[in-house]
C-alpha cells in the first residue's frame, strides 16, 4: 500500500473537539473540491509516494498517541482505509479529517475505533450542497463529529436550519460551528449562537492564533 503524502508533522491541534490537543499530523495529497476558504492549497498537488511501513515508523518517532490524517481530501486515495486501520492496531487514536463529499472512498469505508470529523460544505463555500454524501453522513456515530465552516449570515441561517431540522445530520453526532477565514466575525457568530440557543460548539481555528500567516508545517 502506498499513499502520496504532502507532510508529516507535529503539532497542536487547530480545529474540532480535539481542538489543544498534541498530535501528528499526516496530510495527504490531493483534493477533487476547490473551497473558497481552503488554507491547505499546497496540498492539492505534489507529495512523495510512501509506504506503509515507512510511514508508520515516522509517525511512531513523533512519540504522540494521536495522530490527525487529513488533506487535501484523505479519502480520495483508496489506500487511506488501510493506512488509519494500521495506525489503530499501532495503538494511536486516530482523527480523520474529511470533506464527506462524493467521489471519495465512503465514510462507511473508515475503519472502526477511526474519530471521523466531516466539514459539511456550505454555500458559501462554493460548493453546491448536492456533493455531500448526505447518506453517508447519517451513518456516522457518537464517537464522530460533523462541523460547519460559516463564511456570512446565510450560511448560519442554513446549517441552523439543518440541525433543527434533524433527518439529514446524525441525532448522536457533536455539531461544531466555525467562522470562516476571511469572514463572518468570531463575535458575530457566537452571538447567533447564543440569540438561537442552538445545541452546538462554537470553536475557532486555533492555529491560525498561534502561528498566524504559517501555511506549511503547522
């Protein structure tokens, strides 16, 4: 099994309910989506071609128990499976990063014991909300967790709406919202949270404040 792998690195994680946590994180190459707020452009081309082995001992020399596999889109290279079941029977906890969106090896595919975190796209992320892989989405659990990047007003309005709503999102699944980057102000959003009382997290990137302009590495 070999994966194209754009960077290994050690960090504190920046984003969902593992937000402060210190991790590796291996991202692969590759994205089939063109988000408007993306900060891992450099991920979507590139990369060098690495075993299982190899990759696995790298991550090993980190000395973290939790490793983050993200992108670009992880799921776009059909051998991610394989490689978060590996990191799994290693011992480390294992975060998945995801756009959830068709076109990719299916949420279903993730390998038990694997915290499956999904962006679900909004409109204003430039993406038409008919990519998301809605069934896919029902099938997650209370170990995952499914997070919305709110770029304005409508954005909010339409992910409030969702979770309302029920049916589309899993009942047992944590909801995180973020404010976008540019975009709706961290205030702002929290304020619509708090006027709503909507039954949600509101995080903000975390990295962005603690390596504000680093692109790479972090």
């Amino acid at each position: 099994m070999v994966l194209l792998v754009s960077e290994i690195y050690r960090a504190i994680l920046g984003e969902s309910s593992e937000s402060g946590r210190l991790c590796v994180i291996v991202r692969l190459t590759g994205c089939h989506r063109r988000c408007v707020y993306c900060d891992s452009a450099h991920a979507f081309h590139g990369g060098i071609r690495r075993d299982q082995p190899s990759l696995l001992a790298e991550v090993a020399g980190h000395g973290c128990r939790t490793v983050l596999v993200t992108g670009g889109e992880p799921l776009l290279q059909s051998g991610t499976p394989a490689f978060l079941a590996s990191l799994t029977a290693a011992g480390h906890r294992v975060v998945l990063e995801t756009s959830g969106t068709l076109g990719t090896v299916g949420l279903a595919a993730v390998p038990a014991g694997v915290r499956r975190v999904v962006d679900v796209k909004t409109p204003g992320s430039g993406l038409d909300p008919a990519v998301i892989d809605w069934e896919g989405l029902r099938g997650l659990g209370s170990g995952d967790e499914v997070k919305f990047v709110i770029c304005d007003r409508a954005d909010y309005l339409w992910a409030r709406d969702l979770v309302r709503a029920g049916g589309r999102l899993p009942a047992a699944t944590d909801v995180l919202f973020s404010p976008a980057a540019p975009g709706v102000a961290p205030q702002e959003l929290a304020e619509w949270i708090l006027t709503d009382r909507l039954d949600v997290r509101f995080q903000v990137q975390l990295h962005r404040i603690l390596w504000p302009g680093c692109e790479r590495g972090r």
